[in-house]
C-alpha cells in the first residue's frame, strides 16, 4: 500500500509552477519507492491562501506556494517579495543557496515546514494609458500592485492603491478603476493583460519583482518517509529545481513577445530607474519590513549582501 | 474504495440527510464531517471551520447581502404597487393590462432585487388582489406573480448569479448582462401565455380594462422615476467604470434604504428594523449554505471524487446535447428538491469542467442553469415563490396556485430551448458591452 | 410542504431557559444586523475616497470581508431562531406523530454535534491565531485573532439554540418541526 501524499497549488495545468510539481510527483513515482504524490491544481482543494497554515499543522502535505502569503504568519517572508532585493534570474539562483536563504529556512522549520524545490519568478508593470518606469511615473494612478512591500512602494511614489487578485485586473482596467498593474509575467499573459493596456515594462535586464515561490513540504511527513522515499524526493526535486530556473528565464521574453504580438508598447528600465525605485523602496518598503519584523535588518543586510 | 462509487454513496446519504428536516447548511456539514472521517482520517475534521471561514473571505460575497437589502427595502414600500399602476396607466391600449403591467413590474422589480422569492412578495402583495378584483382568473393571478417573481434571479442583480460566478470564476458583470435579454424574453413568453388564459377562460371581457387621463398618466411618475434612476444609476456604476459588482451593491442599497425613507415615509425604527431583520435573515441563510457548501467540495475534492466524475465524463463518447439534456434533468430535479443556492454550489464544481470539455460557453450556461433554478421556485414539492404566494393570498389554494403555475414551467423550458438554439440571446449583450469573451 | 415559513419564531412561553436563550440569539442578530449596515458604509466610503478623492483604499476591502463574515456567523443563532435556515421535511411529513418526535430529536442532537465540532476546532483554530499572533498579509496587518474570534462565537452561540430547541421538543413545549399534527 503505497503512501500517499496530497499536493495542492493554485495554479492550471499549463503553468511552470504545475510542471515543476508533476515532475516532481512523475520522478518519484518513477523511482518506484511506493510514493505517490496527488495534485489538486487550480485551487480544487484548498485556496491560495489558505495553503500555508494547513501545511505548517500536517494537515496538507505539500504546496507550491509564493512565500509571502505566509507573511502575516512569519513576517520574514516578507522579504521574499521585497522591490530591488533580486535583480535577474541567476542573482535568484545565487540567493536560494546563500546564508540568507538558510535564515528563512529556519524560520520555515519553526513552522515545520521545509523547501524541496527552490525558485523565484519575474514580473513587470502594464499601463492603460502610459509606459511605467520610473517612480515620477506614479502619481495619481489607481494602481495594482502585487504584495504589500509594492504596495508600501508604490503608495510611496504617489500612486493610490486598489487591492485585488490579480484575476480581478482584466476587469477593473477594462471598467476603468484601474490605471497601472504590477504582477507576475505569467500572469500578465494568462489574464490577457495585453488586451487593456497601451504600454507594457517587462522584466529585462533591470527588474524589480521578483517572487519567492518554492515546492514545499511538511518537515514532519517529510521525516516520516522511509530513506529511499526520502532520497526519490529529493532527486526529483533537484532536477526539477534547474527546470524551474530554466523555465522562468524564459516567461520575461515570452510574456514581452506576447504583448509586443498585440500592438502594445515595450518599455525597459534603465539603471537610473532601478536606482531611483530602491531608494524609494529603502524608504519605504524596507523601513516598514525592519520596524515589524524581529531580526529585520539584520535579514535585510543578510540579502543585500549576496553578489 | 472507488471514487465513483464512493460519489454515488455521497449521493445518497446526502439526500437522505437532507430530506430528514435538518436545516441545508447543516446537513451539508454533517455529510461532509461523516465522509472526511470515515475515509480522510479524524484529523480532517481540524481544517472544518477554517474552510467555512475561507469559503466566506471573499470580497464579491458582500453584494449579496447588498442586493437583498436593495430589493427588501423597496418591498417594505407600496413601491411594488407604485410600479404596476404606473405601467397599466401607460399601457392601457394594450388588451389585459393588468396583467401585463404586473409581469412589466415584476421584470422591473427584479433589476432592483437579487431574489425571487422578495420580488414576486413585493408585487404580489397588491397585484394579486387587485387581479382578482377585477375578474382574473385565481390561477391566472397566482401562477403570474409566482413565475414573474422568479426573473429576480435572472435579470441583474442576481444573487444565484454571484455565486455560479464565485463558484466558477466567471465574471459577475457578464453573467449580470447575460442574464438580461432571456429575462426580458421570458417576461414576454410569461405576458402571452396570461392573456391567452385569462381570454380562453371565458372572461375575456376583464382584458379590456379602465382608460386614464393623461393626468394620471403623469402624476403617478414621480414615484417610479427614483426607481428607474437607481437602475440606471446600479448599471453605470457596474459598467461605466465607477466600481465592481460587490461595490455597486452596497450604493445601491444605501439608495434604496433612502429612498423608502424619504419617498415612502420609512422613518419609524420598528419598520426600519423589518427590513433590515428580513434581509440580515436572508442573507445569512444563504451565506451559511454557501460556506457549508464549500466544506462539503472540500470532501468531494479530497475523496477525488470531483476529479473521478469529471473523468469518467470525459470517457463517455456521447453528443453533447445529449450531455447538456442530461445535465438540465439532473438539475432539474435537484432543483425541485433544494434551493438554487444550494444546487449551483454543490454542482457547479462538478459540472463546470463537464461543460467546458463539451465546448459551452460558461455564460451561456449560467442562463440556462438560472431558469432552471426558476422552474424549482414554482414546482413542488420545495417552491418558495409558491409559499410566498400562499402567504400573500391565504384562500386561494396551494392546489389552484400549483396548477396556474404549471403553463408557466412551460415558458420557461421553451426558453431553455430558445436558448439552445439560439446562444446569442445570452452572449450576445454581454460580448457587445464587455468584449469578446476570455 | 416547505420548511421555510415567514411567521414560525422558536417557541420560549414562561419558560425562564428558553427566554434567556431567545434573548441572546436576538441580540445575536441586532449585532449581525449592525455589522451588515457598517458594512455597506464602509463600502460607499471606499468608492468615495477612491472614485472622488482619487486616493488610496487600504483598510476598506478587507474590514467589509470580515464585517460580513463576523455577520454570518453571529446571525447564526438569530436565523435559527426565526427558522430561517432552510430545510426539506420531506420525511418529516410522511411520518406518523411518534417517529416524527423521534426524528426530530435525531436531527437536532445530530445537528447539535456537528456544530460542537465546529466550536471545538474553531476555539482551536482561533487560539493558536492568537497565540502566534498571526495577522493578515497586508498593508493594514489585521491581527487575525479578531475576526477568527466569530467563529467560536457563532458556533457557541448557535449550538445554545439548538440545545434550547431541542429541550422544547423534549419538553413537549414545541412539535417536531415546528409541524401541526395531522
Ligand atoms: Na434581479
Ligand atoms: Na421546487
């Protein structure tokens, strides 16, 4: 009788974040350890938010998850979603082997919880009636923003904040209570962004959303397995650990092509933005995480020291 | 155990359950603690209210209460009256007026009101009397009201609508304008089919009514133009770009409550209160079922059995009318049983993959599902617009106000047929307004 | 044949039990009825401060989330009180006087429980949110403990209506189902 675990994700079928479970859930089920992994994609079982929590009790085995969620239940995790912390692809890469990550891990641990396949991913901003790159660009627009450092951000460049999901956009821009969108390229291409807006500022060579989004699983059902169960898991995971670094360099250049298809204007970041955006951030954004989060700054300082 | 079977198990204990008396939302419960424990270990029962809890936290839930309050404020008003008096003044010309007028009323009642059972009190409260009053036949008076009353849910706003819409991710603003031209054209199919009773019963001589002076003609006008203004008012906020769904609610329902205080004298406490007890009672008997609900498709999902059905589904080489034939008799008789509420939530999950694998349009779906839904609020043995009825007019009985319903049920399978046949009466409107659909 | 009267209210008499019950589910449903006009408020205010003022909305979405759920579940005593939650009694009315007293026993200590179940886990659930100080993963950071707390709330209350309308069934105080014998 084979153990079984249940893996729950808020994503479709089509999307990175689901590949990288099933190939998790295909390796292991490969390796023939009697373990078998159970996808309930797209929300089917639990809410996107409602992931973190049932997983840190046992009561869900694994998820993949943007960190961040979790940051009412660990407000460290906010820094996996902080403005100007990561700044392409492979400084990502650099980060989930650093010192840094290893604090977050333990602080993971504390909840019992523990990261099988690490990985980040990009995203940009769209705007209905203008390009969005510098901080000037943001006064008085009715703005989207994806997580609360952004949001601290942003309201901090002028911009007034409407919260929502980011599958509420397409709407609220088509309606007009939305002027400018900050979110994940994948989602920019699957809630078909591109219909609404005249400007589009992927993530290129300067980019300042990067998501924490790992495979996780609980610690103790991880203990629980047998060492061959254990060994198959972690095999699957690293091999789908470089798929996922792979696949999310590519989702920048493929969501700009996708919107460049449909007539919308590209815009890029320049370093001057980029500086101009983290300094605000520092005032902002990093000033807000420090004041609430026990040991802040000296996560912060962990992070910004990875090269 | 087999997940098919398993479902086939859920199935009937759920029905057995919910025959027993026991209140929807807590059989709901019950059913889903007794399969989480017997078959996902006892620990499953610890995620319970954190799912309830989860299944309320979203933001678009809020207009149901709203839109409750909308039209329950108006019904505690002689506004309902206000309405079909307007209309018949205006419509005079055209043979039974009355009648006419009061469907015309219950149409517009309906675009201030998310429920059918409210819409169909409010004009029938002084419809039904006055038909009877002037020779309707009872059946034809009864039957009339308790099926215009049901196109509160399928002319915007519609609570049923919000939560196909919450349940499917579909968006709320389309299912709202999808909903608007089958419900117009169901009014019409009502409309004919009164006449033609009333006149085949032999009194058609009711048909040719009272004239008016164009004097009363106008000074009835100022009680329905606030009315209008707040449709308007509910249909540029929701599409002009002023706010969602749930928001227009909530201004709609502080303009309704105004409205009846200022226009309608409602300034008593006691009467305020009435209408807020009302709608606070019927908003929170929905939003249990629909939390209750979500525990019980967490039991479906984490038994597999949603996935189990959806595939097996999928292996059944059938045509897919056959299919959308299959799903409506299944509804229907869901629908005969439960409220609307209940059967779409508890459907919905299941159906939804179903509907897209056989390639319809959600939104279209929504439509023919709502008047589904409309066809167990006037059938027995669980109709609610029935009871409203017999609250309304005690001495005409239960038996008579079945029986002029029953031609009702009529129109509204030949619209689900209309439909069918032609889409673009659901599509159309909310692709013209919003877009080719995603 | 439907269980969904407009005029039926749970029986309470003399009795000093069922009164001081009937009394606190109402007070129940004045908290649920105030929490959903507040909430209507709060929500014109947001898209006056968004819509007019052109600023931003922080707290406004997520206070009107959890004023309506607070709502729901504080209203569960009142609504219950009223016999406004919905039902079937399909086999209710088929059955003979006796088994109809016995059914309805089963159906209200059956429906008791489950709502045990839920206060349980839902104190459990609302402890630990307490104890970790969790809070909501936004700007405003709600400590969470504050709209979890309607949940043992609702549940407790709601499982003292039941207790109360089971009692009045035993009692002979009420018939089953609130059905007249026929
Ligand atoms: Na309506
Ligand atoms: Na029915």
């Amino acid at each position: 009788n084979a153990t079984e675990l249940r893996l729950s994700h808020q994503w479709s079928n089509g999307d990175v974040r689901h590949k990288v479970a099933q190939m998790v859930a295909d390796d292991v089920a490969a390796a023939d350890v009697d373990l078998d992994i159970k996808i309930f994609p797209s929300q089917s079982l639990l809410k996107a938010r409602e992931q973190y929590k049932p997983l840190s009790r046992g009561l869900l085995d694994m998820t993949v998850l943007p960190l961040s969620y979790a940051g009412g239940q660990q407000p460290a995790y906010n820094l996996t979603l902080m403005p100007g912390l990561v700044k392409n692809h492979d400084h990502a890469a650099r980060l989930n082997e650093s010192p840094f990550m290893d604090a977050i891990e333990e602080i993971m641990a504390e909840d019992d919880v523990i990261v099988l396949v690490h990985g980040y991913l990009a995203g940009g901003f769209a705007g209905k009636e203008k390009c969005i790159t510098n901080p000037d660009d943001m006064p008085g627009l009715q703005t989207r923003a994806a997580g609360k450092a952004f949001e601290q951000m942003l309201a901090g460049a002028g911009a007034s904040i409407a919260s929502m999901s980011s599958s509420e956009i397409y709407n609220a821009m088509q309606s007009g209570v939305l002027d400018a969108a900050n979110t994940s390229s994948s989602s920019f291409v699957s809630y078909r962004i591109y219909e609404q807006v005249s400007c589009y500022t992927p993530a290129g060579e300067y980019a300042l959303w990067f998501m924490y989004q790992p495979l996780l699983m609980n610690k103790s059902t991880f203990d629980g397995l047998t060492e061959d169960q254990q060994k198959a898991l972690l095999a699957a995971s690293e091999k789908a650990q470089a798929f996922y670094l792979e696949e999310a360099k590519k989702e920048d250049a493929a969501s700009a092509e996708v919107f460049r298809d449909n007539d919308v204007e590209i815009a890029a970041m320049t370093e001057a933005d980029f500086e101009a955006w983290r300094a605000l951030a520092k005032e902002t954004s990093y000033k807000a995480f420090v004041e609430e989060t026990p040991n802040g700054q000296q996560l912060l300082d962990l992070a910004l020291s990875v090269n | 155990m087999d997940p098919l079977f398993l479902g086939l198990l859920v199935a009937v204990t759920t029905i057995l359950v919910l025959f027993s008396g026991v209140s929807v939302a807590i059989g709901l419960l019950i059913v889903s603690a007794g399969f989480l424990l017997a078959f996902d270990g006892s620990r499953s029962l610890e995620l319970m209210p954190e799912i309830f809890f989860g299944k309320l936290d979203n933001f678009a839930l809020l207009s149901i209460p709203m839109f409750i309050i909308m039209g329950a404020s108006i019904a505690s008003t002689r506004a309902g009256a206000d309405l079909y008096e307007a209309l018949e003044r205006w419509l005079t010309r055209i043979p039974g007026g009355l009648v006419v007028s009061n469907l015309g009323a219950c149409a517009l009642f309906a675009a201030m009101s998310g429920s059918s059972p409210a819409t169909c009190a409010a004009i029938g409260k002084m419809g039904i009397p006055e038909m009877r009053k002037r020779g309707y036949p009872d059946g034809v008076a009864a039957g009339s009201i308790a099926a215009g009353g049901t196109l509160g849910i399928l002319i915007p706003p519609s609570v049923t609508m919000i939560v196909y819409g919450i349940a499917t991710e579909t968006s709320i603003g389309r299912l709202f304008l999808a909903g608007v031209i089958p419900g117009l054209m169901l009014m019409g199919l009502f409309m004919t089919w009164s006449l033609y009773s009333t006149w085949r019963s032999g009194n058609a001589s009711v048909l040719s009514a009272g004239s008016y002076s164009w004097k009363q003609r106008f000074e009835i006008l100022p009680r329905v133009l606030p009315f209008l203004a707040i449709i308007l008012g509910v249909l540029y906020a929701m599409y002009g770009g002023v706010a969602t769904p749930s928001e227009t609610a909530a201004v709609g329902a502080l303009l309704c409550l105004l409205i009846a205080m200022i226009i309608y004298k409602l300034w008593s406490p006691g009467a305020l209160w009435v209408v807020l007890r009302d709608s606070t009672k019927e908003s929170v008997m929905i939003l249990f079922i629909i939390a209750a609900a979500g525990v019980f498709s967490y039991m479906l999902s984490s038994l597999f059995i949603t996935q189990a059905i959806a595939e097996w589904i999928g292996t059944l080489d059938v045509n897919r009318w056959v299919l959308m034939a299959a799903i409506n008799g299944f509804l229907l008789i869901a629908g005969f049983f439960l409220p609307p509420v209940a059967v779409i939530l508890m459907a919905a999950p299941i159906l939804l993959p179903i509907i897209i694998a056989a390639d319809f349009d959600p939104v279209w779906f929504a439509v023919v599902l709502t008047i589904n839904m409309e066809i167990g609020l006037i059938s027995p043995p669980v109709g609610l617009n029935l009871y409203v009825i017999n609250g309304i007019a005690p001495d005409i009985s239960l038996k008579t106000i079945l029986t002029g319903s029953l031609p009702f049920v009529g129109c509204m399978v030949l619209a689900i047929f209309l439909l069918c046949l032609f889409p673009d009466l659901a599509t159309w409107l909310p692709d013209t307004v919003m877009g080719a659909p995603r | 044949m439907a269980g969904h009267s407009t005029v039926a209210v749970a029986y309470a008499g003399n009795n000093p039990f069922l009164r001081g019950v009937a009394a606190i589910s109402t007070v129940a449903g004045w908290c649920s009825a105030a929490m959903i006009v507040i909430a209507v408020a709060i929500t014109c205010q947001m898209i006056f401060v968004r819509f007019v003022l052109n600023a931003s909305t922080v707290w406004q979405t997520e206070a009107v989330i959890y004023l309506v759920i607070a709502a729901t579940l504080v209203g569960l005593p009142y609504v219950q009180r009223l016999r406004g939650h919905v039902n079937v009694d399909l086999f209710p009315l088929s059955l003979g006087k006796r088994s109809r007293y016995f059914l309805a026993c089963l159906t209200l200590s059956t429906s008791s429980l489950i709502v045990a179940v839920m206060l349980y886990y839902g104190f459990e659930y609302w402890h630990i949110a307490w104890a970790r100080g969790w809070t909501s993963d936004t700007v405003w950071g709600v400590r969470l403990w504050i709209p979890y707390l309607s949940i043992p709330v609702g549940f407790g209350l709601l499982l003292l209506q039941l207790v109360a309308d089971l009692f009045a069934v035993l009692a002979g105080l009420e018939k089953p189902f609130g059905l007249e014998d026929s």
